[in-house]
C-alpha cells in the first residue's frame, strides 16, 4: 500500500462509519510542513501531511544549509550535501572582489528536491501520513463542514473535506493557510536563479567556495553555489520592477564567463517577509515558514526559519489538538506564537536594520566584511550556527554601537 492511499484509508472512516478526524493535518510538504508533520508523529498523534505537487519537485532556492538549519533537522538525518564551503568570496556589483577563507566549513550545499524528500521520509518513518498531488482549496472552523468547534475542515480542490483538530499551514509564499489566518507582509523580493551544469575544469575552481555580489539595486545581491557538476546561480531584489532584476542576473551571468552554457533550469520565486503585528494563527489553525513570512529580511535566507518554525507549529499543534474549548486552543496558539516571536522574531528585527543599511550604503558592509577580521569572524560564527545576528547585537557592545550609529541617517 503505498503512503498516499494508507493516508486515505486511515482517515476516511471509523469502525463505526462515522468520518474520522486527524489530530493535525499540515498542508505544504517543504522544509516546514515536513518538520511539523514530523515532531507532530513523534509525539504520538495522527498526522497527515498534504502535498500538491508529486515528489521529489523542484525550488527556486540557493540551497545553503547554515549552521540553524543543520541543528534544526530531526536526529540521526543525513544531509544530502553537494559541495562543503570553505571559502566566500565577496564582489561589490563585480568589482572590489576578494576571497576570505576558513579552516573549518562554513556551511553546506544541497538540492531541494533531494533535500525536501529526505524531510518527508523522516515525517513518515515517524508515523505521519503523506498524500502527494493533493491541492487544497481553503480551510473552514465554521459552517455546515465543520461538525463542532473542537474541528476544522481543510477543503481539496477536488471538493473533497479532510477533518482535523489542528492545522498547519506550511504551504509556501502565496499561501491559502496564511491568507485564511490573515498574514500580512511588509517585504517582498524577486529572486531569479539558474541551475547551469558545467564542465569539470569550472566545477573544479568553484569546489568549496561560493560567491556572493552586492548588487546594483538597492537591497540586491548575487550569488553562485557550486553542487559538483552544477552550478547554482541566483539574484535577488525588491519586487516592482522585474526587468531590472533580470538584467542583473542576465549581466551577472555574462560578467562570471557562464553565458555560454545552458542552464537545465531557469526560475523564479516571490519571497515575504511578515511584518511585526502579522498573525500566525486563527483559532485551530497555524502558519509557519513561507506561509508565515518568516525568512530573514536582509539574506532572505528561508530554510532554518522554515526548520524551526515548523518544529514548533508542529509541536503547539499538538497542544492545540488536545484543547476542549477555544479558550484553551487561543492560549496553546499564543504560546506559539509567542515562542516564534522570542526566537525567530528577534533575529528578523536585527535582520531588518541590517537591511536598511545594506540598502543604504552597500559599500560600506563590503568593506567592513572584507577587510576588518572581527567582522569576517562574526560571519563566519553566524553561518556555522555558533552564534546569531540577534546574540552579536546583544552580547557584543562593539556591534551594538556600530548598528545604532548605522541606523542614523
């Protein structure tokens, strides 16, 4: 019996002919729904993890696995890792182009699609359900779908009602889970990547060590990822005017000697960050990762936030599914809520400031990067996963004072 029909097999009937009801149902396969639908099963409940694509499916993601995001996997994951990092180098728009090395790796490469698969398989050996090529429609807490308030009904688009005490949405960027709990944004940027398969003598003068360009539009930057035969080069900016994006990455391409091979795949992808008072529930139902807005305002990086976060719906759904009223379902969602915001809610603060001042004189961080170690170091611990954006501004004074005197115009 392969996963997707146990899932309906499981979740269409009780003994008694009566419709059973899941105790957390996460819709979005990715990074997200698969850890929450994973610490959801560790913890004993009945899980069922809907996906619309078929898997394993392509991403428009760089791929880099940082140190949060390695910590964040279920124990005992392997990482299907493409390339080890040791060495960045940093260009400003192609020029000023300087290379800082490290002894130890920095952080890993992988491929989404063998990446995301990985996640969902932990989901399921731990006992949750996956039904691939499912799209959902909406989620209703009332109404004649809905047969009391401890339920919430998750509508497919084949008309198709699944019922659970709990739901997750995890179901990326332009999320139907978010836009019912209401998440609202306040950044949205265009990233634009390539996947370009190259021959050897590329492969190897790319071999761990990635590229990073600040780019010519204010709050871009570029990069190249190396994955062996491949590689994968992306550049991201402000949504509005998509011309000009391209045209950097079209320029980025040609500047890096690349022009002449063909890529295997060219995409693109919204990405959005939340903004202070978004929510991230609605009576039974949560978001986490993309469908949150959750990614870091400056890098847009997204897999971690999209690890912890997920953890963490997965485990206040839980908590949510055991509530017997909407008094007690409230209080299990705020302490999610506010859980997120303690952790991942912080560093997207500092995220934020370091935005603005990326956007502001993207100059000034190259050269802060590039030529003063104590930065380059401070780098250098945050992708590691040894320490964090937020707990430099916090600990270090040195950092705090040169932020603040940042901030100002």
């Amino acid at each position: 019996m392969s996963s997707e029909q146990g899932a309906q097999d499981s979740g269409s009937a009780d003994e008694a002919g009566h419709e059973a009801v899941w105790d957390v149902v996460v819709v979005g396969a990715g990074p997200a729904g698969a850890s929450a639908a994973y610490a959801a099963a560790t913890a004993g409940r009945r899980v069922l993890l809907l996906e619309k694509a078929e898997l394993p499916r392509y991403k428009t993601c760089g791929g880099g696995i940082i140190g949060p995001s390695r910590d964040a996997l279920p124990p005992g994951f392997e990482l299907p890792l493409r390339d080890r990092v040791h060495a960045v180098t940093f260009s400003l728009n192609g020029r000023l182009v300087r290379t800082k090395r490290s002894r130890q790796m920095l952080f890993g490469l992988i491929n989404r699609p063998e990446f995301d698969a990985g996640l969902v398989e932990a989901a399921q050996r731990a006992g949750a359900q996956l039904r691939t090529g499912t799209a959902v429609s909406r989620v209703e807490q009332h109404g004649t779908a809905v047969p009391d308030r401890r339920t919430v009904a998750v509508v497919l688009s084949d008309g198709e009602t699944v019922l659970a005490r709990a739901v997750v949405g995890a179901d990326g960027s332009a999320s139907r889970i978010g836009a019912h709990v209401g998440v609202k944004l306040d950044q949205v940027d265009l990233g634009l990547e390539a996947e370009i398969p190259v021959p050897p003598e590329v492969a190897e003068d790319w071999a761990g060590r990635v590229l990073i360009d600040w780019g010519p539009l204010p709050g871009s930057y570029g990069w190249v990822f190396p994955k062996g035969d491949s590689l994968t080069v992306g550049v991201i900016s402000a949504r509005g005017d998509g011309g000009a994006t391209k045209r950097y990455l079209d320029d980025f391409v040609a500047r890096l000697g690349l022009a002449g091979f063909e890529p295997s795949i060219s995409s693109g992808h919204l990405t959005r960050c939340r903004s202070d008072d978004s929510p991230l529930s609605r009576g039974r139902v949560l978001v986490c990762g993309d469908a949150a807005g959750l990614l870091e305002p400056w890098t847009r990086e997204g897999i971690s936030y999209a690890l912890r976060s997920g953890r963490l719906a997965g485990e206040w759904a839980v908590r949510i599914s055991e509530a017997h009223d909407a008094v007690d379902a409230r209080r299990q969602a705020l302490n999610y809520a506010f859980a997120v915001k303690a952790g991942l809610g912080v560093e997207m603060g500092v995220g934020r400031r370091m935005m603005t001042l990326f956007e502001k004189r993207p100059g000034l961080l190259h050269a802060v990067l590039t030529t003063f170690p104590p930065a380059w170091n401070a780098f250098a611990r945050i992708v590691r996963g040894s320490s964090s954006l937020a707990e430099m501004v916090r600990t270090h004074p040195l950092a705090r004072r040169a932020l603040s005197a940042m901030d100002r115009p």
